[in-house]
C-alpha cells in the first residue's frame, strides 16, 4: 500500500483520536485512575500514529526523509508496547479494588517493556526487527514478529483477566474489554502478512472508540458509589422486559433492602453507610448469574430482575442467593454482616401490570418480609434494631 493511503489512515485515524482526547477532558471523574489510563491510551495512540507516519517516508536519501524514517521507527518500535502496557493496567483498574493487584500487572509490563527496549537496540545494529537500507527503505528484520509476538503478551493477558472475572462485569463492559484486544491482534495478524500496510494503529484507534461508548454508557446508567446499573437503567430494563413479556415467558424481580442500614450509619458514619452499599452490591453480584440484572433502586435498596418464570423456580433462586449471602457474611472479615429484607415476585404477564404498579408491589412483600423478620427477632429476644 502506498504512502498515499497510508496517510489516509493514519490521518482519519489521528483525527478520531483527537477528538475523543479532547472529549475525555469533559468527563466528571477524570481524576479517576480509569480515566487517567484512558487518556494514556489515547496519547500514546496518537504518538504511535505520528510516529508510524513519519516511519513510512521511505527513499529520498538526499534530503531530511531519512532522519525522520529512523527516528519514526524507532519511536513506533518502543511506544508500540505501551498501549498494550496501559490497557492491561486499564482492564486491571475496572477489576481490581486493590492497588496491591494493580501492581502485581506492574511486573508484566516491565518485564515486556525491558525486552523490548533491549531488543530495540540490538536491532539498530544487528536489524533484528527492521533495517533501513542506504537508500532509505525499510525492511522487516528475519524477527519482526517478535515485536508482534511481545506486543500481544499484554492484550493476551487483559483478555484472560476479563473472562476469569467475567462475574463482576457487566455485559457490555464486558464485550468491550473483549473487543478492544481482538482488533489490534486481528490487525497484527493482518499487517504482518501484508507488507507495507498501516492498519494497527487504526484498529487500536477503532478499539477506544468501543471503550468510550462504554464509559458513556456507565457513566450515563451506572451507580456512581455501588458500580451496579442506576434507577434509570432499571426502569428502561423493566420497561422492556414488560413489553415482551408473555403468560409463557415471563420473568421475576427481587427487591431488597438492606437490614439495620439507618443504625450503621448512624452509630459509625456515613463513611461506613458508603462502604457497607458497595459491600452489598459486590455480595449481590457475586450470588447471581451473569444473565441476571442488578440495579441499585435508591438508599439501601436494590432489586434483581432474572428470568425465572415460574414461582418455583423464583423460590429456588432466592434461596441460592440467601445461602450465597449467609456462606459470604461467614467469609467477611467485618464488624457487621450484610443481611436484607427480600421481596420478589413473577411478573404476572395477563395482569400486564405497569412497571411502577409492579415494583410497588415488590415494595410492599419487602415490606412485609421485613416486619416478619422483627416480629422473629423480638420473640427470640434478639435486641437487633431493624430498619
């Protein structure tokens, strides 16, 4: 492929990337570590599409194309591991908690990154990766794919941490973190067998376009504090699973509230009420399936919306989520358990309740659960206020 449409790419390509670098200084948690690392991406995107550029100014030995020829390469060959480095941090920071993890994603990347930059100096005299002859041309050393091969360790080791967490993503965040590695590997694949063909850069530039429609998604349908969906995305969710519910195939919502709430914030802080909603929703997300919705509904309530269509088969998933609950309150280390108050219910499909009638009446079967479970507390004697 010539110059000419090398440029194309690489122009439309530096374009795209611009813009979502100048619409990434808008966000509200930009001082996040998320976003931080996505503007790292996006930067270093950019220099790499720069630096591809100049690295494609081929012949003309006479004039100042062989300068900026090596210094393109060189540049393209040391930055081209570090939008793999800063999207296994990326994919790290959606997962991780604990910076101490964060960290532990440090040692691949050093490790990468030394053994590329040693090899990028044993290439500039042995051209193990590239050559530029005396009349300015480039070529591709006899180990060029290790670069390929290097740069592919940490998008390959993103991938492996999504799917093994694959549990405390949500779908679309999930499918993102997925596609953004599959684009630059199938570019690779593609580039390596092509010759002279710039394509990495615009599948990297592709994949951040698929990140930031994810962020715009979270940040609009998110919970800020819980990271579960927010009251708006549950009322659309319920809209739809209304809509196309049938007296064959309907499904059912769990509302819950958390027991003793007002008593923990109010004798230790709020600091503590934070931390105990976030608790809550990380337990909830670890006792239900994937395919199940999890939205935070205000305070400290949340409802779960599955596809259980029968009573029974409700029954047998509340169940497996109280014991998933009682056997995670005996693992945690804290000063007080996470219990609920449950209400759930199959949607009826012939009834065609609106969604506001529908959650009102999981508000009341809460409600009712919750007077059953003081009513209990009080006649074995158990002071435990309820709230």
């Amino acid at each position: 492929m010539n110059l000419g449409y090398n440029l194309i790419i690489n122009g439309y390509s530096a374009f795209l990337g611009a813009m979502l670098l100048i619409e990434s200084f808008r966000y509200v948690d930009r001082n996040t570590t998320n976003h931080k690392l996505y503007k790292a991406l996006i930067f270093t995107a950019l220099v790499l599409l720069i630096s591809d550029t100049l690295g494609r100014l081929d012949g003309r030995p006479d004039t100042v194309f062989p300068i900026l020829n090596k210094t393109g390469n060189l540049i393209l060959y040391i930055v081209n591991q570090l939008v793999p480095a800063f999207w296994l941090l990326y994919v790290g920071a959606q997962i991780y908690t604990d910076k101490k993890d964060l960290n532990k994603l440090g040692y691949i990347i050093i490790a990468v990154f030394v053994v590329n930059i040693a090899l990028v100096i044993v290439t500039q005299f042995t051209g193990f990766y590239y050559y530029i002859d005396e009349n300015n041309i480039y070529h591709r050393g006899r180990y060029n794919y290790v670069a390929y091969l290097l740069a592919a360790v940490p998008l390959i080791a993103a991938a492996a941490i999504a799917i093994y967490n694959r549990k405390n993503l949500e779908k679309k965040q999930f499918m993102a973190l997925m596609l953004f590695p599959a684009l630059p590997i199938a570019c690779y694949i593609i580039q390596a067998f092509v010759y002279g063909l710039s394509l990495t850069t615009f599948g990297i530039t592709i994949g951040l376009l698929i990140v930031y429609s994810d962020i715009q998604n979270r940040a609009i349908f998110t919970d800020y504090l819980t990271g579960v969906y927010n009251r708006m995305r549950l009322e659309i969710f319920l809209k739809e699973k209304v809509a196309y519910a049938t007296p064959s195939k309907s499904f059912s919502a769990i509302m819950l509230d958390i027991n003793n709430f007002k008593a923990i914030n109010d004798k230790y802080g709020h600091d503590a009420g934070d931390e105990i909603l976030k608790r809550a929703a990380k337990a909830l997300r670890n006792c239900i399936s994937r395919d199940d919705f999890l939205a935070r509904f205000g305070g400290d309530e949340f409802v779960i919306v599955l596809d259980a269509a029968t009573d029974n088969q409700l029954k047998n998933r509340v169940d497996s989520i109280v014991d998933c609950l009682t056997y995670y309150n005996s693992k945690a280390e804290e000063r007080y358990q996470i219990e609920f108050s449950m209400g759930y219910k199959v949607y009826d499909a012939k009834a065609k309740l609106s969604v506001s009638d529908f959650e009102r009446e999981l508000d009341l079967l809460m409600y009712a659960h919750k007077q059953e479970m003081k009513k209990k507390a009080a006649e074995t004697a158990d002071n435990t206020p309820f709230n």
